[in-house]
C-alpha cells in the first residue's frame, strides 16, 4: 500500500499531541535495547570461545570468534534495504516485530547451538544480522516523519537504547555468568601468554541458561517497543480540492509544489547512487566503522593482556563507561549535526578517534582510570557514528526513501567488518594491537580528508538554475537547498508533469 510522507507538515496543519511523539521514540528506544545486545559479544566473547574449547573441544581462538560479529553486520547491512520496503509496505510496527521475533528466536535458538560453532554462527550471528537489518529502519522511519525538522536528534534518542544496551545487559550477564568473579587462567599458548581463557565448569555452565532466558526476554521487550510505534496521521485535504482551480491559483500551488520537491527531496535508491554525495557518505562509513569492529571484539581482551584488569573490573565499569558513552554519543552528536553541519561533526569525530585509538594501548598501561577515559572517548564516536549518518542520509535524499537509502549506505559497515576481519586473522598475531591500533588512526585521518569534499547543504547549489521557474526569496535561498545532481531541465519537467496532472482532476 503507498505511504503518506508527512515531513511536510505544519504545525497550521494540526501538529498532533506532543506525547504520541514522544511514545514513538520511546518505543523505537527500548526496541533498540534488545537489538543493541550484540555490543556485549565483547563481554560474553571470553566465555563463549572459552565454552568451545572446554565444553565441545574446539580448537577455536578470539580471533576466530570475530566473524560471528561480522556475519551479524553483513546480515543486517543486506538485509537494511529490504527491511526498508517493507516498512513502506505494511508499517514499522508490523515490520519491528517480524523483525524482533527472528532476533530472539536466534537468541533463544543459541543456547543449544552454542556446542556448535558453524550452527552458533548461524542463530547468534547471521540470524541476529537478518533480523536486525529488517527492524532497523522501522523505528527511524517513524520517528523522522514525528520529527521531520530535527531529524539527527530523534536518530540520536532512538539508537540510544543500543547503547544503553551494554549499560543495563553487560552487568547483568556478567553477574549471571560469572558472579564469583572466576578469572581466566588457562595459558593454552606459550608464545601469547596473555591470551587467557576460562575452565571452570560452573561458569560455562551457565552460558547456555543466559542465552535461553535472554531470547524470552527480548521478544517480550520488542513486543512493547514495537506497539508503540506508529505513523503520524495524515492531513486533511482542503474543502472541494477535487474541483479545477483557476489557472492562476493552478500555476501558484504548482510553484509551491515544485518548491517543496526542491528544499525536501526525496530520491530513491537508483537515483541516490547517481550522486556524489552517496558515495562519499559510503566511503566515510567505511572508514569510520573500523574502529566499530575492534572495539567491539577485543576492547576487553586489550584490558586484560595489555591492563592486566580483572574480568569484574572490566564487566562492571569498563560495560558500563562504553554504554553510557555510546549511549551520550549518539544523543549528542544526533544534536550538533542539527545545531552545526554533518561536515563538521564528522571531522571532528574522525579526529578524535585517530588521536584516542593510536594512544589506547598506552592508556592501559597506564592504569585503570585513563583506560576508561580513552575507553569512553571512543565509544562515544561510536555512537555518533550511528547517529548521524542516518539523519545525514534523510537530509541528502529525503525521509521518503530513508530505508532503502540508508541500507545502501550501510553496506559501507559490512565492507569493513569484512575488512576488519580478513586483516585480524592474517596480521593480528604478527602486528599485535599496535599494528591493529595504527591502521585505525590512518583510517580516521583518510576519513578527515574525504569529509573536507562533502557538501553538508546539498540541496544549495542549484538554486540558481532553478530560480527562473519557481521565484526564491533571498531567504528562502539561505535556509532551503537545492540538490546539485537535479538540473534546470529536470525541475521544468518536474513542473510540467505537475501541471498536467493538476489539469487533469
């Protein structure tokens, strides 16, 4: 069924109660808490691969356990397009919770498959990645047609509950798993000696119950998160707009048509990937998702072989400074890319995880207080990461097409987590973490000098070539842009067909 896209509504329109709004994004908010949990596999990675190894007699390393991440990223980035359809097709609601139904199912599913690591791999990486990519655009869709002036604040608030998911999941596993605080003193490696797992038969034990009760869990959050979701309603058209206006009267709402498709376009996909902004925002997620990948995998492994910190230490206030920094990180830069440009915010982001992740080891070293200052310093670019390049992707090609969009865009994520993975398994025993540490500072640096030819106001530049047809106010061209890839001829066509069809009612 066709979707009404209301980001053109006025508040002269009837603006609906400001509670609906604010339902929607905490509905989207405690969805995201559940889909989020894949940021504790950094937490859970020491008992699952310890698990494999001493349970099922899996020669299987941290290293290996990578590309359970990794399969979850590349499900989710397929699977981001067609989660998108489908949200325009039969609603967020009914599109969350098809997709949260297959995550915790997965969830459930691994507490048998855990004995297993290709069987493991398919429920609690490749399951979870196809869930989560069907999902994922129906909580943003909604929210930027609530919200459609303040779009990186309401991606900020909604993809908050993924961070918040390490702050209120990591604990509590921990505590479950793990509650006397065991540490792991299995050495298997001489030459790696500080790659440690864990024997203890009480321990692993209960991974298995963790998984069984947190898939419950999951469905029944995802089924309150998802209800709370749903669209604005539609504006009333005006009185007797079915019969034909005068000429005059025609050709002024045609221009005022005409300037709307201006200043709020709304590009589908095949047109999106003919513009150089699409590929520059690819390749900028790309770079910046490196540091995602690592920190998601090894940030507690590098507390334990590089700050000797005990798995408490590290469980407790190490999962809870990356989850309220991830958590503050996709609020706050959510609200500078509205307050500032996407330019800027992204080089600055960039900036800031070349400078902390060439220096993270060193901070380990140096005890546990500057550990976690890096640690958060981090993790809050990785939250703005999450942030804004959804709200940049529907302010470049409109919130009409957002999920298409920006699953195309996501598929930057699962290039790199491809990448990430292929470089750790060939060059993270002979590198070690500074090599890994060092590719991540030139990535951000790369990224800084991409973000220097991106346009933050795309739609600006054609103003001009479009001013002979639809008159603009000085004003108007100050605040409104106009997309640099749609030229004067595409605008007249765009107000002839307009024209034609409104001769026709």
């Amino acid at each position: 069924m066709a979707r009404h896209n209301s980001s053109s509504r006025t508040k002269g329109e009837g603006e609906p109660p400001r509670w609906k709004t604010v339902a929607v994004l905490a509905g989207g908010l405690i969805f995201n808490l559940t889909m989020g949990s894949m940021y504790t596999f950094g937490n859970l990675n020491l008992y699952i691969t310890s698990y494999m190894r001493h349970k099922s007699h899996i020669p299987i390393r941290y290293k290996d356990t990578a590309w359970i991440t990794t399969s979850a990223v590349i499900g989710g980035g397929l699977m981001i397009p067609f989660g998108g359809k489908l949200e325009q097709t039969i609603g967020p609601r009914w599109g969350a919770l098809l997709g949260g139904f297959l995550m915790s199912s997965g969830v459930l599913l691994s507490a048998w498959t855990v004995r297993s690591y290709p069987l493991f791999l398919l429920t609690y990486g490749i399951q979870f990645g196809l869930a989560n990519g069907i999902a994922f655009p129906c909580p943003l869709a909604c929210a930027f047609r609530w919200m459609p002036k303040r779009r990186g604040l309401a991606s900020g608030v909604i993809l908050s509950g993924v961070g918040l998911s390490a702050l209120v999941l990591g604990p509590i596993q921990t505590w479950y798993v793990n509650p006397d605080n065991v540490r792991p003193d299995v050495a298997p490696y001489a030459a790696h000696p500080e790659e440690r797992y864990f024997d203890d038969p009480q321990v692993l034990d209960r991974l298995p119950k963790l998984f069984f009760w947190s898939g419950l869990v999951y469905g029944v959050i995802q089924f309150i998160g998802a209800c709370l979701l749903i669209d604005p309603p539609e504006p009333s058209p005006p009185p007797y707009s079915h019969r034909k206006r005068v000429s005059t009267e025609a050709d002024e709402s045609s221009e005022a048509h005409m300037l709307h498709r201006v200043v709020d376009p709304q590009l589908s996909p095949s047109e999106a990937l003919t513009t150089p902004q699409f590929w520059l925002l690819w390749a900028l997620f790309f770079l910046n998702s490196h540091v995602v990948s690592f920190l998601a995998t090894f940030w507690k492994v590098l507390g334990h072989s590089e700050g000797r910190l005990s798995d408490h230490t590290l469980a407790y206030m190490g999962s809870t400074t990356a989850a309220i920094a991830n958590c503050l990180g996709r609020v706050g830069w959510g609200y500078l890319t509205d307050q500032f440009t996407f330019k800027f915010c992204v080089m600055a982001l960039a900036l800031i995880v070349c400078v902390f992740g060439l220096s993270i080891r060193w901070a380990a070293r140096w005890g546990v207080v500057p550990f976690f200052v890096w640690l958060f310093a981090l993790y809050f670019c990785v939250g703005g990461n999450f942030a804004m390049f959804p709200a940049a992707t529907a302010h470049t090609f409109g919130a009409q097409h957002f999920g298409p969009n920006y699953g195309l865009i996501y598929t930057a994520r699962v290039a790199s987590s491809l990448l990430v993975a292929s470089l750790l398994a060939y060059t993270y025993h002979p590198a070690g973490l500074a090599g890994v540490t060092f590719c991540i500072g030139m990535c951000s640096l790369l990224s800084i000098f991409l973000a220097a030819f991106f346009d933050p106001q795309p739609l600006r530049l054609r103003l001009d070539a479009f001013q002979s047809d639809v008159p603009i106010s000085t004003t108007e061209r100050q605040v409104h842009h106009a997309p640099p890839w749609q030229t004067r001829h595409h605008f007249r066509e765009r107000k002839r067909g307009h024209q034609r069809q409104y001769a026709a009612r």
